[in-house]
C-alpha cells in the first residue's frame, strides 16, 4: 500500500515535496516559462495534481509537467504551445488507464520515497 498512498492520502510526505520541487524549480527556471504569480502557482497545482492521479515516475511526471507548462504557461510562440498541447493530448490515454486500473510503471526513478535523481 506503501507505494499507493499518494492516491488516497491527502498529506505528502517530505521526501515527496522535496521531489516536486525539484522538478518545479526546473521548470519555472526555464526561460520560457512565464514567471508570474498566478502562473507558478497554478503550474505547481497541475504537479502535484498529476503526482497525485498516480504518475510518480519522476522522468515522467518531469516531461508531463514540462509538457504542461509549455501549453498553458510559456511565454512561447503559439505553434510551440500548440505542439505541447497536442502531445499532451496524445498522452491523456495512457495516463487514464494508468490511473483508471491503478497501476503506474516503477522502472527508472520515481518520487515519493522511491529512488530518484542526485
């Protein structure tokens, strides 16, 4: 149950925060990322609402959230906010199948108490 307990506790666990936060810094720091208030904190939402709806594998959730940000929070042309958009849309099948059956692939490095980047 351990490695569930994203999905139906409401608390994160610090090793957890840590985690997201890494990937919300890296995000946010890249410079096409539209640095105002609403926009990191409407983006740091859609992590950890992601996290939550069971991707925790950190390379994933770091590209989905990448994806995400580029659509909804880049300072980007639009044909660049376009192309994040429709990948993301390409993904929402496997992420609804992925939560729908509970399941989430743990190769590689994930978050929460699982092994994750240095």
């Amino acid at each position: 149950m351990r490695n569930y307990h994203h999905l139906v506790e409401g608390v994160l666990q610090p090793e957890e925060i840590d985690d997201l936060q890494k990937i919300f810094d890296v995000v946010i720091a890249q410079p096409w990322f539209d640095l105002n208030e609403v926009s990191r904190e409407a983006f740091a939402s859609e992590l950890i609402k992601l996290y939550r709806g069971g991707v925790v594998d950190f390379d994933k959730l770091h590209h989905l959230t990448t994806l995400t940000a580029l659509a909804h929070f880049s300072r980007g042309d639009s044909e660049e906010k376009r192309r994040a958009l429709e990948l993301l849309r390409s993904m929402e099948g496997g992420l609804s199948s992925d939560a729908a059956q509970g399941k989430e692939s743990h190769l590689g490095r994930t978050v929460g108490g699982h092994p994750h980047p240095k």
